[in-house]
C-alpha cells in the first residue's frame, strides 16, 4: 500500500508507471505478498496433504517389509522343514535298500543250499541207483554166466564131493 501511495505522489496522482525497472520489482514484491497471503494456506495445505500421503507410504512400504519378512522367514523354515524330511526319507530309503539287500543275499545264500543239498541228494540218488543197476547187472551175468559154464564143470564126481561136504556141514 505504502507503495502505492509513493507512486501516486510522484506523478502528481494515479496512474501507470511505465518504468520497467520500478514496476518490476513492485510488481514482484506485490505478487510475492499475495502468494504468501493467499498461497501459504492453499500450498500449506498442498504440502501437508503430501507430506501425510508419502507418510503413509512409507509406513505401508514398511508394513508390508514386515510382512514380506515375516513370510520370507516362514518359508525359510519350512525349507529347513521339508530339507530335514528329505534327509530323513533319503536315510530310511537308504536303510530299507541296505535291509533288502542283506534280505536277498540270504535268501540267495539259502537258496543255494537247498539247491546243492538237492543236487547232493539227486547225484546221491543217481549214484545209488546206478550202483544197484550195475550190482543187477553183474549178477545177471554171473548166474547167466554160472549157469553156461556149471552143466561142463559138474561132473558126477564133483558132485558127490558136493553132497559129502554139504553132509559133513548139517552134521557138525
């Protein structure tokens, strides 16, 4: 206002200053003192607004870092969880594997006994059984061989020597 009143007073009333370098800076301070007036409120109000909103992203940025946090660290625990299972199924598998396989050797091994016992027995047998075909045998081919030979070699002398000896046997 102060402003106002000199430049009215200067010219002898109102009325344009055409001074460029006067209304500049007039202008400037006139132009700053309505925008702090009525700016202050409007950009106040504009600042606290923003200011509220980066605040409240900022806390959601760090809830949900929380969040994220606490569902990274839940997650690392069931991969322990699930990393502690496999170990266990990997060892169980690894002991039913060992279990079968000492299971298969002895059932082999067993196996394998009965098996020579039976092969033992069958050659035990086959041996037997040849043994008593050849004992059949040779004395088919005594008899038969007795048989040709005794009508040549019994004379009646042989065998009254026969008779005596049989006697003298059943009287002793």
């Amino acid at each position: 206002m102060i402003s106002l009143w000199l430049l009215a007073t200067e010219e002898g009333g109102y009325g344009f200053n055409f001074d460029i370098l006067e209304t500049n800076l007039i202008n400037l301070v006139i132009i700053w003192g309505v925008l702090f007036y009525f700016g202050s409120k409007f950009l106040g109000n504009t600042l606290s607004s923003r200011r509220a909103s980066i605040e409240e992203a900022i806390q959601d940025a760090e809830r949900r870092q929380r969040e994220a946090t606490k569902a990274l660290d839940e997650q690392n625990k069931n991969l322990a969880q699930a990393q502690s299972k496999a170990q266990e199924i990997v060892q169980t598998a690894k002991q039913n594997a060992s279990k079968a396989r000492e299971d298969i050797l002895a059932q082999s091994k067993t196996d394998i006994e009965r098996m020579r016992a039976a092969a033992d027995q069958d050659v035990s047998f086959q041996q037997e059984r040849v043994m008593r075909e050849l004992r059949q045998r040779i004395a088919q081919l005594a008899m038969e061989r007795a048989e040709n030979e005794l009508p040549s070699r019994l004379t009646p002398e042989v065998q009254n020597s026969l008779v005596d000896k049989s006697i003298a046997l059943l009287e002793d």
